[in-house]
C-alpha cells in the first residue's frame, strides 16, 4: 500500500492497533477474552439500552418531523443534481445495510419469536395463528423504521453539511462541528478519539458478519451439495468474499459498488416473486398487511418496553448498539452518494421506504418459515434448533418446489449482500481516514482485506471469537451513541441554517433575471 499524505495516521494507529490487539489477546486466551467482552456487554446494556432505545425512536420521530416540514425541500450536499438514478440509489443504501441480516436473520428471527412469543405479547400461544402476527411485529421492530432511521437521517444531514457547504472533512467527527466548529477539523484529540470509536464500531460489526457467512455458508454447501463443512471450505468462502468486495471497492461507487447492489436488489426481487407464485403468496401477503397493523398501532408500546430485560439484551438493545455502531460511517457514505437529492427524499428513502421493503422481505422469507411450520410442526423449528440460523433458511427453501435450486439461490443473495456492505465499509473507512470523498484504491482493498483477515483468524481460534466480537459490536455503541446524540437537534439547526442560505440565493437569482 502507498503511503498516502492525507492518511490520518493517529486514527489508522488506534483503530486497526486495537483491532489488532483483539485478536491477539483472542489468541492467546480466548476464554479471557470472551469473559471481558461478556462483562463489558452486560455492562453496556443495563446502563445504556434505556438510552439506546429512546435515542433511536427520538432520532426517528425528528427525522420524520423534518422531512414533512418546510425543510423537506432543502437540496443537500452543495449539488443542483443528483449523481445516479434513484433506483440505483436506494438499490446500493438497501444492500449496504441489509449485509447478512437479509437472509438468515429473514428466516431465523421471525421463527425464534413464533417459537417463544416475546414478552410484550403476553397471553398468545406459541407455535400457533394467534403467534403470527406477533412474531413478525418483533422483526419488524428490530429490522424497521428505528434500525434505518439511526443510519442515515439527521446524522447525514450534519455530515453533507459539514463537508460540502463548509468544508470540513468526509470524517466521523465532522458530525460534531456545528458544536465545536474549525477546531474539531485537525489535531483534535477529541476529533481522533471520534474517528477511532466510529472506525472501530463499523469495523466489528462488518468482521462479525463476514466471520459467520464463513461459518453459514460453509453450512449451506455441505447441507446441498455434500462439501464438508471444515474450516477449509470456511477459509474459501471469505476469500472468495473479500475479492468480490476488493474489486468493487477499487472500481468505486458508480461501477462495482453500484453494479453489485443493483444485481442483488434485482435478484432479491426475483426471488421474492418466485417465492410468492410458488410458495404461500395469499398468506404473506395477509401476515404482511395484518403485521404492519399490529406494528404501527403498537409502535411506541414495543419500541419503548422494558419489562424483559434479559430478552431485551439478547434482541432489540442487540441490534439497536449493533445499528448505532454503523452510524456515523453510514452518514459518511450516504452523504457520499446522496448529493443533490433534497432532505425530504433522504429521509423517505432511508426512513421509510427501505424499512418498509425490509419488512416485507422479512415477511416473504421468515412468513413463510411460519406457514410451512403451521403446516407440518418441525419442518421448520427443528433445523433451527438444531443447525441455527442457516439451517432454517436451508429448511425453509427446500420445502419450495426447485427446493435446491431455491436454496442455493438464497445463498448466493446472502453472500453478495455481505460483499456489498464489505465493500461499501471499506470504501467509507478509507474516506474517514483521508478525509477524502474519494480515497486511494490500494487504502479500499487494505481495509477489505484486513476485515476478511481478522475473520479467518477469529474462525481459526473458534466460533467462539466470532461471538465474542458480536458482543464487542454492541460494547463499541457505548460511545458511538453519545456522538449521535446531538444529532437530534443539530439537523434542525442544520436545516434552518441551509433553508436560510439557499432562499438568500434564490431571491438574488429572481432579482438579478428581474433586471436583466
């Protein structure tokens, strides 16, 4: 890799050399290792998951707020137009985060929580009708509205702000210069310590995912196609992965990056149409509509509860530190790809729509789980119990007609998925580190390597390591969060401020064809 002398190299230091010093604490006593993150996890979650979960409906309501008011036609990113189509647009904000989530969680967690109903749901039967729509509420709970709003919202609006109106650097701590102003923009101990938190936070989450589509895929192959499920076959699938993702990180966003999401949205949306002509096509539909009922008039019930707390720790607040970690690296690439569209079309189309289509998917795949469960009791559940989240995505499929050809279909979706948020990370990572909206490509493909390397290693030591680190995940939110927090009134404040200028702009244009 060539030196490159925008490279922050302070940030490089402590993000990577505590990536490092991970894994080779993990090497040398793993137990250790997973004691600490544990400990820390627990830690995290009973004093920060409250805060999680009313910064994220927060974030959201504003978010909303925002994009119905005056503000909604403000033009972010200092660009009259914007770069790609929409389709394509939405197509690469869908696969950047959907990652391995689009499958084996689709088919896993609806089937968890139809299995053991969650507790906000108190009274209804498990396994039976009455835990269908339930089930499906909890999913959509944990993969909808709240889960995309923290992603890209207000945060992408301070972020556009900071870098295209003001100049600021395409970094983490950009976020933070409405507070601080110039002096957050170089030689900032508290800029560097942003920087690292948020690199370190979408570094984990990104590793965890690869890590386990080494461990789901392998899983996958041997149940079709009889290939021993040995760290070999492991080792492959991550290589295989990391090159996908390499390429397209080195071809940018308006080729590999944008190529990719739009082969996976493309096909996601064949597989969708195939599983609704040949599978229980009425009954998604009915378990759809009936579910976002039941999800919209209880939204504020199940996104505020806190009965369960045990439960909560190993879903929602799961997920939501899970989520929280991406965000600030999120706001930088979605600014990345979003100039000239207006404030009301980023938000609808990260808050709403790709929630939405989510939800939906999570319906065709997990809702079918249910139907077939319905239908023969263990068709589906004791894959699940037995082989975990692969396996039920595997159970799932082969009981479609052309159960083989499905099944392998979903796999392959699953992989190009996580190659899609890899390569989008790496490109964002490489951007908080230079600064640059376009950084070099030896700096894209040395972050995607590095990611695929820490989780063959981590799969060397044990599937414990990878664990470990998805609790880690939800550690590394603790402070990501507290950079979030001003969002919520930064991106009025934001918008106000870009309101005011662009009508300044657009009286003088008036004025100035008056006289001529």
């Amino acid at each position: 890799m060539k030196q490159n002398s925008n490279l922050d190299w302070p940030v490089l230091l402590i993000s990577g050399g505590l990536l490092v010093l991970f894994v080779l604490t993990s090497i040398i006593n793993e137990d250790l290792v997973g004691h600490l993150v544990n400990s820390s996890f627990n830690l995290s979650v009973q004093y920060f998951g409250a805060f999680w979960q009313v910064l994220m409906l927060a974030t959201f309501v504003v978010a909303i707020g925002m994009a119905v008011s005056k503000y909604g036609n403000i033009q972010l990113g200092n660009k009259e137009k914007p770069e790609m189509s929409t389709f394509k647009w939405i197509s690469i904000i869908m696969c950047t985060l959907l990652a391995g989530g689009g499958v084996f969680w689709a088919a896993a967690e609806p089937m968890y929580h139809f299995l053991t109903v969650p507790p906000m749901f108190d009274g209804v039967e498990a396994a039976t009708e009455q835990a269908i729509i339930p089930a499906l509420s909890q999913s959509f709970m944990d993969w909808g509205f709240l889960a995309w709003a923290i992603l890209g919202t207000l945060s992408a609006v301070v972020m556009m702000y900071g870098h295209y109106h003001r100049g600021m650097p395409l970094k983490p701590r950009t976020l933070l210069y409405p507070i601080f102003g110039e002096k957050i923009k170089e030689k900032s101990v508290l800029g560097t310590l942003v920087d690292s938190f948020a690199i370190i936070a979408v570094a984990a989450g990104t590793i965890g995912p690869i890590g386990f589509l080494g461990l789901q895929a392998a899983y996958g192959l041997e149940s079709l196609f009889g290939i021993p499920n040995v760290y070999v076959t492991q080792l492959l699938i991550i290589i295989g992965l990391i090159t996908i993702a390499s390429i397209s990180a080195v071809t940018g966003i308006h080729k590999g990056i944008q190529l990719l999401s739009r082969f996976n949205v493309l096909f996601t949306l064949l597989l969708i149409v195939t599983v609704i002509l040949l599978g229980p096509g009425a009954f998604i539909f009915d378990a759809f509509i009936g579910t976002m009922g039941t999800y919209m008039h209880s939204f504020l019930e199940i996104s505020l509860y806190r009965g369960d707390s045990d439960w909560l720790a190993y879903w929602t607040v799961f997920f939501w530190g899970w989520f929280i970690g991406y965000g600030p690296m999120m706001a930088i690439f979605i600014s990345r790809i979003s100039r000239g569209r207006t404030l009301r079309e980023l938000f609808l189309a990260v808050a709403i729509i790709a929630p939405i289509v989510t939800n939906f998917w999570f319906t065709v795949v997990g809702g079918s789980g249910i139907y077939y469960e319905l239908l023969k009791p263990g068709s589906v559940s004791d894959a699940l119990t037995s082989g975990g989240m692969p396996a039920a995505m595997i159970a799932i499929t082969q009981q479609l007609p052309l159960g083989t050809l499905m099944a392998a279909a979903f796999l392959l979706v699953t992989i190009v998925f996580v190659a899609t948020t890899t390569d989008s990370m790496s490109y964002t990572i490489s951007m908080a580190i230079t600064g640059s909206d376009n950084p070099s490509r030896s700096l894209r493909v040395f972050w995607a390597v590095v990611m695929g390397a820490v989780a063959v290693i981590l799969l060397a030591i044990g599937e414990g390591s990878i664990g470990a680190l998805q609790s880690f995940i939800v550690v590394t939110a603790v402070p990501v969060s507290l950079i979030l927090l001003p969002m919520i009134w930064l991106a009025p404040k934001v918008a106000r401020t870009l309101a005011l200028e662009q009508n300044i702009i657009k009286e003088n244009k008036q004025r100035t064809k008056k006289i001529s």
